[in-house]
C-alpha cells in the first residue's frame, strides 16, 4: 500500500479549511449573530437572522463544547470563497497525489445534502461513501475497487435529531434536485414512511439511526425530526461506528466538508457487519466488500502506526458482549491467513500502546 505524499495530505489539509470557510460563510451571513441556548440541559451554539418578513430565523449550529464550532464563533467574519482554486486542489489531489474523487453521482448527492445542512445537523456520513475518504484521512491510496458503490448511506442519532430543533429542507425535493427521478422506496413493513430513495437507474440513498433495544423493532422506521421529512432504519451496532466522527474532505468538485465515522471504528463495524449478511446473492457479495474494505483499513493502520487507536476501537466494541464478540470471530475469520496475521500483530502493538489487555478473535 502506497503512502500519499505529505504535499497532497498538506493540500487536503488546506482544502478542508477552505471549503468550511466557504460553507460557514453560506450557513451564516454577516448580517446574523451567534446565540447560546440551552436544551434539556444541553447547551448549544444557534444563529439568528431576520427574514423577509421582518421576522427572526433560527438556525443549529453545534454544541458549546465543540472546541472548533466555538472558536469559529468567537472570530466570526465574512471569508471570501475561492472556489476556483479549491477546485484545481481537488483536480490535484486526485490526478497527481493518488486521492480518489467521488463519483459524480455520490458527490453531487452529499453536496446537495451539505447545502441542506446535514452535516451542520450532525449527521454522519457511512458505507462506501464515507470509505471513500479515507485515503485523505490516512495518507494511503486504497485501491479504486474497494471505492465503486450505487448507494448512499447517511447515519443520524435518535436523539440529536430530537433535540437540535432544526431541520434540513424536504429531504426528497433536496434529492429531486440533483435528479428529478429520486422516489420514496416503499418501506418493507408496510408503514407509510419512507426511509430511502431511489432514482429510475437505481441509486440508493438510505436513512439510518441505531437500535440499542430489541431486535424486534428492526423494521421500525423512525421518524426523524431533523431529517426533512424522511424517516430512519434502526440499525444494530450503528451507535459504535458514529460515536466520535471526524470531519474530513469529500473530493468532488470544490472540496465538500464532510463527517464520517472514524476508520478504525469503520473497520471493527465491517468485521460484525460482515457476519450477518447471508451467503447468497446481493448479500454474499456485499459481505465480501465489507470483509475488503475492513481488511484494507486494517493494512493502512497498521502502516501509519495507528495501532492504539485500533485496539482502543477493537476493545470498546469486544467489551459490549457475546453478541459482538461473536460478530467480530466469525468476521475475522473470513480474513485470508496474511491478513489475520496483520490484524493480529497490529493488536498486540496496540495493547502495548493502551496498556490494556486485548483478546484476539482467533487463536
């Protein structure tokens, strides 16, 4: 596996800013001001700006706590945006320094959603989309192969989206607006929410949110306040992988600001989610993406040394209970010997680096 040149990570680097400085900006005009408010005993960042009506607009910002939405805050001002630039960096960074561009479709979807404000509404980014991005995360080229999806999948907690009291456009005119095909899928329990959508060439975009309870609710869609009408999936194990996200850099045109699931939380999900895909059909062979992508990220963590931050994610999620330690055996297991070997040494450096004991999922 490939290292990037520490050129290209700088520019992403720099791109990144750019492209949330030109977000911030379009979020929140000059003419608005910045308010603290306090919701079920959390304290959050909104924006006011008066309407045409004369009126005041609110809009969620973020947590108080969050050291970089604060410290934006705190030195707002008007940034110009230089979009022109920002996309001859991204043309860099994916013809010269080994980055892989969305393709269009994904990129103008997530694009659309941003715009909607998504991410400011704190949702996540997940499944090969988000993937996608990791090369820029890691400094590694990932081979184009593992990138290639039809589908978008966007993750939201239950009770973020409860409690931002905001939400994004009609989720479905947001989508209509990149291709005026995208239909609500009828939901497969029969209830009349919809939590994906799909145009006539048959690309996805699904809603998610965990399901910490019974499985007996696992076709229970959600309504999601935040979510611009359209309600989530329960999703089990979905609460370790968006726990921590990080924000990184979509390249698709100028550079889309983004938030994804941190990689060695993306790689310990794939593992368990590998382990409950059947053997037949659409099943069998998303499974064995998963098993890749999962043994891929593996590889470049343990060539950047970010062995602790595996064994730290590994040990969270082992420690949640036979059903998980069973998820992560029966995933590993579909590692050929090279990889498990890998996994197994990355481990052993990690619980040296944690101090911790960490119990391997093969012998």
């Amino acid at each position: 596996m490939k290292s990037i040149d520490l050129v290209y990570q700088t520019m992403l680097a720099e791109l990144g800013q750019r492209a949330m400085d030109a977000a911030w900006t379009a979020d929140f005009p000059s003419e608005g001001r910045f308010v603290k408010a306090a919701v079920k005993g959390n304290r959050y960042w909104y924006f006011d700006i008066s309407d045409e009506a004369g009126g005041k607009k609110r809009r969620y910002v973020g947590p108080v706590d969050d050291p970089e939405i604060s410290q934006r805050v705190e030195t707002f001002k008007r940034e110009k945006d230089d979009y022109r630039a920002r996309r001859r960096m991204v043309l860099s960074l994916t013809r010269e320094g080994g980055m892989i561009a969305s393709d269009p479709m994904s990129g103008a979807i997530v694009e659309a959603l941003a715009a909607g404000g998504l991410f400011r509404l704190r949702g996540v980014l997940i499944g090969t989309v988000a993937f996608q991005t990791y090369a820029g995360i890691l400094g590694v080229r990932l081979p184009a192969a593992a990138l290639l999806t039809g589908d978008a999948d966007i993750a939201q907690d239950y009770a973020i989206s409860r409690e931002v009291e905001d939400t994004l456009p009609p989720i479905l005119e947001l989508l209509q607006a990149v291709d005026e095909t995208f239909r609500p899928v009828p939901h497969r329990s029969g209830a009349a929410a919809s939590s994906a959508f799909q145009n006539a060439k048959g690309y996805r975009v699904e809603f998610l949110r965990s399901n910490r309870g019974s499985d007996d609710y696992i076709d229970q869609p959600a309504r999601m306040p935040a979510l611009g009408g359209a309600s989530a999936d329960p999703l089990r194990f979905l609460d370790f992988l968006i726990r921590d996200p990080t924000r990184t850099m979509l390249l698709h045109k100028g550079g889309i600001v983004v938030t994804v699931p941190d990689p060695s939380r993306y790689a310990v999900h794939k593992l368990i989610v590998a382990s409950r895909r059947r053997n037949d059909g659409q099943s069998a062979v998303k499974r064995d993406k998963d098993i890749r992508q999962s043994s891929l990220l593996f590889e470049a963590l343990d060539q950047t040394r970010r062995h602790a931050d595996l064994a730290l994610a590994y040990t969270e999620a082992w420690e949640r209970g036979p059903a998980w330690q069973d998820g992560i055996r029966f995933g590993a297991a579909m590692l050929n010997e090279a990889e498990k070997e890998r996994l197994r040494d990355s481990l052993r450096l990690g619980a040296q680096q944690i101090g911790e004991t960490v119990t391997m999922p093969f012998s």
